[in-house]
C-alpha cells in the first residue's frame, strides 16, 4: 500500500495568520476530493511550520481537514532545504526486512519535489495527479486549443472532472494546462486539441514578455512566405522564439539548470523552469516592468467570477464623483508630508519605527529586512483598529507574506480593495566586487531602498486606511467592506498578488473592484504631471468592460483634484501594462481592476515617459531628483478618493 504525503501550503490550503497568530487553513479546490479518492491509503503531511509552533498548525490541520490525517506518525514537520526530511520520511514508513514500501510527495515547490525524486519518492505538482504519480504515469505541460463554437465554462466541464489542472488562460482559445496521460486523453475525447510540451516533473511555468519591436529582417522573411491571415500567427512564434532564446542563453552562462519552451504566449514565450532556474533574474534589454509572470497551478481558473459589473454596483452612488466631503477628507490625509515620512521609514531615510535603531537597506524578497518591514507595516493597521490578517506564501527557500487589513461592514455586498506590492529591487543598479569588477546584484545584501518602485504605492495605502479611520471617527461608514493589501514578490513574477487573488478566488470572495498603486511619485523636474491608468486586461469577457469603468472613475476623479494633470487612459490588450502588475492578478479571476502610475510607459508615438529615471537601481531613493511627494500626494488623492467613493463613502 503506497503512503502519500503532502505539503500544506499552496498545495493543500491557503493559510491566513491573524494578529493573535491564529492560524486558518482553507482546504485547495478538488483537494477534499482527492483525499476522499485515495480512500484507506495512508496518507501523511510532509510540511515546514516555519515560525509557527507545529501544535499551531497540526490543530489547524485536523480542524480543515477532519478525518484526512489521523496516523500522527506520518504528519513531520520541519524544513525542507534538502533531501534530508525526504529520506528520513521513506524510511520511516518501512518495515524492517520487508520489500520497500511506494512513497508519494505531492507539493507545489519543484525544489522540494526535487529533493524528494532524489530520496526515492514518486512526486506530484498538484494533488489532482497524486493517483497519476503513484501509478507512475507522466503528467505533461499541455497547450489546450478550444475550437470553434467551444467555450472555456466547456473546458471546465471536463478539466475539473480529469486530471487536468490549468496554469494559465492565454486567450477563449488556448490555455496552458497540466494533464496526465489519462486527462489529455479525456480532453481529446471531448474535441480539444491538445499540444503536449514536455514532462512537468519538478518545473514550474513562467511567462515571459517582451516588449520591444521584431527585427525587422527577421519579420520582413518570417512573413514573405506566410499564407495570409496568418501573421499574428507567425509574430507570436517569432517573437516566442527570440524570448526563449535570450533567457536559455543568459541562464545557461551562469550554469543553471536548462529551462524548456513552451510555446507561445500573450507577448511572449511560456517557459517550463526547473528548481535552480532563476527565472525571475533574467531581465529582457530595455524590459518594462512586469515582463516575467510566475504561473500557478489552480483547477478553479477556468471558473471565471460572475460579479455584477462595476456599473451596476456603482448606480447607488450617483455619477461617481467624490463628495466635497470625501475629497476634503483626503485632502487633509493624504499630503506629500505624510507619503514622505511613510516612504522615509520603508526605504532606510529613517529608523523603520519611530525612535528605533533600524534603517531599512532593502525590502528584496531575500532581504532580511523585508519581514521587519512587513511586521511594522502590520503593526501600523493594527493601530487603526484594522482586522489584519497575514497571507504565508513560498517563493523559493523564503517563507514571505502578503499583508491584509480590513474594515468590515454587517450586510456588505462586496469588498473594494486598495494596493501596492511592498517589495523592492534594485536588479537594474551597477554594483562591483572587492577588486573593483563588475558582479551582479545581489538581492540578499545589496541596497535596493525602492522609494518609488513601490514604496510610493505601499505609502499611498497606508494613508489611505489612516483617510479611512478618521472619517470612521467622524462618524462616516462605507456600505462595502474596505480593504487594504500589500503584496510582496511582485518583483519575482507578480508571485505575492498571484497567491493573493487565487486564495480570495478560493474562499468566493466578493471583489467590487481593485485599485493597484504602482511607482506614483516618478516626475522629472520640468517634465508635465502626467498620470497613467491601466485598465487594459489580457483576459476576454466582462473583466474588460468591469475595469475600464473603473479607470473611467479614477480619470473622472483626477481633475477634481488637480485640473493641470494630464490623464492618459490605457485600456485593452494594447495598454502596455496589461499583465504587468498585480492588478493582473485580479483580472485572471475575472475581477475588475486598474493600476495607476506616474507617467512610465512610452507613449504610442515612441516618446519616453517622464517617470523615474532611477527605475530598479540603488538610486531610487526620496532625495532622488525624480522623486516628486507632491506628485505622489496628487496620484493617491485621486486613487484614494475614486476607491471610497466606490465604498460608499
């Protein structure tokens, strides 16, 4: 008889920490049923409590998942930097002289499925292929070709009941899946193409953008012999060609593990990433922010939300235009003196806490410095009598958080939410070695303060929930629930945001809409205040016209708070930014959702945006010449306003 075990977070559950440290897990979609399926196999958990106490979490367990994990032997808790815990599991579960015993690994991180091929251990990416990895049947990457008069709620009739798991919905026409041989042959028997790509084993998916033109030789041959009609066609391979590329050739000169195409993808190429390949520092020349997307597996991503459009949830409010109240409320909170003095203590001007010793040096996610930062910001909500919740997540050996804080309403229809990503970097930056040559960055020790990427967002957040609770105070409530989130890794592929929006997706939350911060205080001096915002998704169907009523609302609002700002909305497919900040995140799960910023992108013409010139590098500092508090404080009003409005306030 095999004997599975699992890991928990991200594989089994999502896990929130509440400020009393508290732990919930939320059980996974399909995991119940799997566990249910597997039936009298033993099954155990194999899993790093990290800080927590393992009591913690061994409660939490059994009260998510009652019944599942009743053989207190085979639940091991503790780090999983090695192969280590992995043959000390085998061999735990063998009986002396007897023949060895089929051990199972289901876990989300290759590397630690990695560890576990090496101990011995059969390995599954999800739990749907638990059964495909005991029986030792492949499970693929799987390019997913809907044809004609098919519809993605189709494919999800036969994926959720097949082991098949989707990663990422490219288009109504083609999604990115994991399938066993037995889900792939499900697929094909309900008419769906399928495009096998190569084992998964210990990989993970990324997209990768690109956003500069095709040479021009290349495409001017590519396309001479191309039927017509077929030239999306040929860009999309031509450009996915040159992508994959670069990034085998970067990674290959520093001697990590070689990745694999996947094919095509929106802008770019999907690549399949061993443990060890590190993806995320591979930056494309000339690359905008966002060019790298971190792709997780979740079978509820083809369920897409059926949220009443923006629209129609704002008709309560009027034409949408803040009250005189709201805007004065604002005004008074939301100054370039308040951003200044929460960015100072963020990116090392000043002590993180008032009168301490630390200055923070970077809030990288492999910076020691980012969980103080985190634990500070946390600190903060909780003193305006916030409800803070802490959201675990794994990226690579580092246990990181997302950040939470909320105002609940009795009876609330919907929650809107404010954001920003709180981490840094500073890849971008020129840094040397002791004799003087030039060395890469390195995110564990080098300064990357992030004053404007994004520590002008997380900044404009925190004033707005210190907006919120004096208007509280003044006896004002909103009819939504308001909630304030600060992602982290949005630097490694939008990771923070991306674990975020799957586990709200998960819990059914009611998302009204997303209002993303991100770099607001980048003007060149001279330059005119322009302001962006992105509503642009990469995902069809209702999230379109849902989040360009958004941006609509926050273009509306600019003026009434600064008529000399320039707006420039950017919506559908072409706005450069579709995809690449968290609020792409939301729109995966069909939310509506914009991201506004100082003016950063390039406009259609070609001219150069008057952003921060300082954008990934050790200068993005608040004495920075670029960094502008006074636009910042403009940008937050007009975002901050927009969003409580559309709370009811």
């Amino acid at each position: 008889m095999p004997v599975f075990f699992f890991d928990i977070g991200g594989t089994l559950a999502d896990a929130l920490l509440a400020a009393d440290d508290s732990l919930t897990l939320r059980p996974r979609p399909r995991v119940m049923a799997v566990l249910d399926s597997l039936g009298e196999d033993p099954k155990g958990i194999l899993s790093d409590p990290g800080t927590l106490p393992p009591a913690t979490v061994a409660a939490a367990l059994h009260e998510a998942f009652p019944g599942r994990f009743t053989d207190d032997a085979l639940v091991r808790w503790g780090p999983k930097g090695s192969r280590s815990p992995f043959d000390e599991a085998v061999a735990s579960v063998q009986p002396p002289g007897s023949a060895p015993v089929a051990c199972v690994f289901v876990g989300e991180d290759p590397r630690e499925r990695a560890f576990a091929r090496e101990a011995g251990m059969r390995t599954a990416a999800h739990p749907v292929f638990a059964r495909a990895a005991m029986e030792n049947r492949p499970v693929l990457w799987t390019r997913i070709e809907l044809p004609e008069g098919r519809e993605l709620s189709d494919l999800a009739v036969i994926a959720n009941a097949a082991e098949v798991v989707p990663v990422h919905v490219a288009s109504a026409r083609l999604v990115l899946a994991m399938a066993s041989t037995s889900g792939v042959t499900a697929l094909q028997q309900a008419g769906f193409t399928t495009d096998l790509r190569g084992s998964v084993e210990d990989t993970v998916a990324f997209l990768l953008r690109d956003n500069r033109p095709l040479p021009a030789v290349e495409a001017f041959e590519a396309f001479a012999g191309a039927p017509p009609g077929s030239r999306p066609d040929v860009e999309a391979a031509l450009r996915a060609t040159a992508v994959f590329g670069y990034v085998a050739d970067e990674l290959a000169a520093t001697s990590a593990p070689p990745v694999a195409s996947l094919g095509p993808a929106p802008g770019g190429v999907y690549l399949a990433a061993p443990a060890g390949a590190p993806v995320e520092e591979v930056h494309l020349p000339g690359a905008k922010p966002g060019h790298t997307e971190r792709l997780l597996p979740d079978p509820a991503l083809l369920d897409f939300r059926t949220e009443a459009p923006p629209g129609r949830l704002a008709a309560a409010f009027g034409d949408g235009l803040p009250s005189p109240e709201t805007i004065a409320a604002v005004r008074a909170a939301v100054t370039s003196e308040v951003l200044s003095r929460h960015v100072a203590r963020i990116s090392g001007i000043e002590p993180l806490v008032e009168g301490g010793p630390l200055k923070v040096r970077s809030r990288d996610a492999s910076a020691e410095d980012n969980a103080r930062v985190v634990e500070a910001l946390a600190r903060r909500f909780e003193d305006l009598g916030l409800t803070v919740r802490l959201h675990p997540f794994r990226w690579r050996e580092h246990w990181l958080l997302n950040v939470e804080a909320e105002h609940s309403v009795p009876g609330a229809d919907s929650t809107v939410l404010i954001t920003a990503h709180m981490d840094s970097t500073a890849a971008n930056g020129d840094f040397v070695d002791a004799d003087g040559d030039p060395r890469p960055y390195d995110p564990a020790v080098d300064p990357a303060p992030g004053a404007d990427d994004d520590g002008s967002g997380t900044a404009a957040v925190m004033a707005a929930a210190e907006c919120l609770r004096g208007l509280l105070d003044d006896g004002r409530e909103p009819t939504r629930n308001v909630r304030f989130v600060l992602f982290n890794a949005e630097e490694q592929g939008l990771v923070g945001s991306k674990f975020y929006a799957r586990a709200a997706a998960a819990a059914g939350d009611r998302i009204a809409g997303v209002f993303q911060m991100d770099m607001i205080a980048g003007r060149q001096q001279g330059s005119s205040p322009v302001v962006e915002i992105h509503a642009g998704s990469l995902v069809a169907g209702p999230v379109v016209s849902a989040s360009d009523a958004l941006g609509e609302r926050v273009a509306r609002t600019v003026p009434v708070i600064d008529s000399a700002v320039t707006v420039q909305q950017l919506t559908g497919p072409a706005d450069p930014a579709a995809g690449r900040s968290d609020h792409a995140s939301f729109h995966e799960r069909g939310w509506a959702a914009v991201a506004v910023s100082e003016d950063l992108f390039s406009t259609p013409d070609g001219d150069p945006g008057t952003g921060t010139r300082q954008y990934h590098t050790p200068g993005d500092t608040l004495l920075d010449q670029d960094h502008n508090p006074e636009f910042a404080a403009t940008v937050a009003r007009s975002v901050i306003a927009t969003a409580l409005t559309f709370a009811g306030l």
